[in-house]
C-alpha cells in the first residue's frame, strides 16, 4: 500500500558493486535525520543488503490486518525498513528464483506492506535491467513515483551500463533526478595523496553528455565501514567528512526537485 | 554445441562489482597464454562487460550451418569470445527481458554456438543466483561442467552472497574449485603504504569455514587499468606484478583440478 508515500525514489545502476545499497541506506538516513518520514525497500532478491548495512539482519516481520509490517529502526518510527532478509531463515539461503517467482515477491513488497505516511520511500533495486525493474515500473504506474538516481563508479565499464539504464528509464517515462558518482578517488590515510584507483569524472562527464543532473561526487572512505551494521547517518557521525558533505547536498538537491508532488499530495 | 569442450569453468559471485568479469578475461587470458585452447561466455545479459574489456566492442557475429560462430582476438583462433553485447546494435541499447527471455538467449548461447575444440570454456555469469544461472546449472546436466569459481571482495557484505553461492552450488551439485579473493588492499602508488579498503582475509576465512580451496587474493592494482581494452595478459604484461603471480598460481591449481576429466575425455 503505497497511498501514504509521497515521493517513491528508486535507486538504480546498472552495474553491481558501485555502491548502490550504501548510497541508498545512506540516502534514507539522510532524510530521516533532515527531518522526513523515510521508507527503505530493498528489492534485490538474490543479494540483499540493506538488513545486513543497517545491522537489522535476524529481524521478524510481523503480519496485521492490512498486510506485511515493515521493521521500524527504533521507536520514532521515522525510518521504516522491508527486504527479502528479513524473510529468509538463514543468512546462506540463496533465493534461487527465477523471473516470475521475483515478480510475485515484489508486486507483495509493493501492495502488502503496510506502509504508513511516508515522505520519502528509497527502492534499492539489483544491477540490470530486468525481472525486478520491470515489475516496479508496472506497479508505479498507479502509484505516484518521483523519479531515479542513478549511481555509478567512474570507470568506463560502469558507465558503459549506466548508458543502458538512461536508456531504460527513458523507455519506461521514469524521470532522471540525477547522477552519483561514486568511488572516485582514495585519500592514502598515511601520506593523503589522492589516487583515482577506478578512473574519475566519468559521472560528471556521463551527466553532461545526457543531460541529466550531477548530484555529487563520493569518494572512497575506508571510515564509512564503521558505519556499517548501524542505523548511523554519515551526516552525524562523520558530519566534516567530504562525504557528509556530499550527502547533505545530494538531499538538498533531492528536496528541491521533489517540493511540487509533495505540496500537491500534502 | 558444447560437445568439443573439455572443460567448463562457471565464474560466480553473490555480489555485483567484485570483480568477476576481470577475473574471468584474465584467467581465459592467462590459460590462452599457458598453452590452452580457452572459450570466454559472457552471460550477463543485462551487463555485458566482456567486449569492452577485451577490446571487442562492434565486432559483429556470422552465422554459419551450425549456427553462430563466436569471436576470434586472432588468427592463432586459440581465444574464442561470444557475449549478448556482440548483437546489441548500440552499447546503450538496454537488454529489459523478463526472464524467460533470458533462458532462452543463455540456451541459444550453449547449444547454438559453434564452439570448437576448447580445453576450457570459461563461462562469466551476472551476480546473484536466478534465471541465469539455473538455466546454465541445467543445461550443464548435458554436457561436462568441472566446477564454479567464487570471486568475492573481502568485506562481509560481499562474503555474505558467496554464502548463498555456496549454499547454490551444493544445492546443485557443482563442484566448488575455489574462491578468489579479489581488491584486496590498495598499495598508495606515493608512499607505498597498504590500506585494506574493503577489509581483508574475509575471502580466506571463508574458504576454510566453508572447506573451499582459496585460489588466491588479488591486491587492488591500478596498473591493471590499462589491460582494458587490450587482449593483454597480466602474465605478459606485468609479469612481476602480484597480480601475474597470483594468476598465475590460480592456473596451475586449476590446471591440476581439472586434469582428470582432461584425460578422460581427450
């Protein structure tokens, strides 16, 4: 039930390993600590992540009246979480699904999740193009969605796939609200020299190239790994770090484009 | 037709972005370079990131009487590539195929591909553990598959999915030969200095709980950038990089991990 949810936001690429997960678990707790009322779903069936990033993983879903309860990070209720982890005995169980089967299980994340008033809902996806992105376009057809972030690493193998997802999203009417570059570039925490180790600018220059907005560059934050397993913002924890920074802008940018759906649907 | 091959190496890993397409090019290459008649098989059908490695991007693909002839890098004819890229006619052209689609391309690209004599045919799979995979697992009832190789990075949220992948694997029945641990630890090209970006030892760990062979544990190295592109081994051309040594000790296990059935079909 996505009628109280303001703003879905589905975060793609089309690449594995660019930090999709991190960037959207870091997204959602951004918001919430900006002040929204933040919705996290996790639709990556096969390697979901978000349980484990968020230090939620053993976590029982309940079911009420009106469907699935998503798992709430504490008690203000102002970040509401959902993946197939949650739904898993073992943490070794491989979901050896295929398409169809994926599709059941995300139109149920969709349609029977009790999700309440929301401002933003954040939809991690898997790399690709397919069963999964499909069946979340279809369903968003009667639900307002707001539009994708796009999240790549520098290198041209990356960016090869993020030109497929421009692609796909312009094939499906999803609105492009922007580019994260990230990984791009490592501070050597003994000497601070900065390496590119995945090449660099190639977001900035990909964003550019389709004109799609660049919402910000994330560097390689060997710090950010403290993070992992907690419900931690970047923005608290680390708030002068570059990617604080970045982050706190990226919302910014976020809240901007996405201020008309919310006053009309207010 | 897959009735020539005498050896099937699966390359498989839970996460997306660990590194398995450069893994998989390399150990074709490095097999090629050693003596053997090797085949490469890109399946990632929605990523495909084989032709852009080796160079091969615009190569177009003929049919013969016996179906589709695959990518030759050159006329000694001892590195033949097939990918779902070599018959998109741009490289922003997104694959969006539900997965029955999918089975039936990943089929096609097993029985209607004239594959010659090979002595390994390496087959890169996308990440997870859905339609791809099991349509690869079932066709391989047909023919002789010799193993899976696990390419995973260090830290946990990556050795969380190769637990899954393990747990597929012996759900059904392929032979595990090994995993590698890949990016781990970035030597500072200034000062030389160590970091373990994405932690380190989690691959080997790994191995040993799970009672898997540990192939090996590739640095993070960005010298190796400029194989991109190129049908360059690193064996050839940073012979005394870690990266060769640890290839190439990689190949003499596989080697011998496959030279039974080698003799016995030869």
């Amino acid at each position: 039930m996505l009628d109280k949810v303001k703003n879905v936001i589905v975060v793609l690429s089309g690449k594995g390993g660019v930090g999709k997960s991190t960037v959207s678990t870091q997204l959602a707790l951004a918001l919430r600590e900006t002040g929204y009322k933040v919705g996290l779903l996790d639709i990556d069936l096969c390697g979901p992540s978000v349980p484990y990033l968020l230090g939620l993983e053993g976590s029982d879903i309940y079911q009420c009246d009106e469907g699935w309860v998503p798992i709430y990070t504490d008690e203000t209720k102002t970040l509401a979480v959902m993946s197939i982890g949650f739904l898993l005995k073992s943490r070794d169980d491989p979901v050896i699904w295929r398409g169809p089967k994926k599709t059941v299980m995300i139109k149920q994340f969709l349609t029977d999740v009790k999700w309440e008033e929301l401002d933003y809902l954040i939809i991690d996806t898997p790399p690709g193009t397919s069963d999964e992105h499909i069946t979340v376009m279809e369903c968003m057809r009667e639900v307002p969605c707001t539009g994708a972030v796009l999240v790549t690493t520098p290198q041209g193998v990356a960016l090869d796939d993020v030109r497929k997802e421009i692609t796909f999203c312009k094939k499906t009417g999803i609105k492009l609200l922007g580019i994260v570059e990230n990984m791009s570039g490592f501070v050597c925490p003994h000497c601070t020299t900065c390496t590119n180790i995945f090449s660099s600018n190639g977001g900035v220059e990909l964003a550019n190239f389709a004109q799609v907005p660049h919402l910000g560059t994330l560097p390689i934050d060997p710090r950010m790994g403290v993070l992992v397993g907690s419900t931690s913002s970047v923005l608290s924890h680390l708030p002068d770090s570059s990617t604080a920074q970045v982050m706190r802008h990226i919302v910014q940018q976020l809240a901007a484009a996405t201020a008309q759906p919310q006053e009309i649907t207010a």
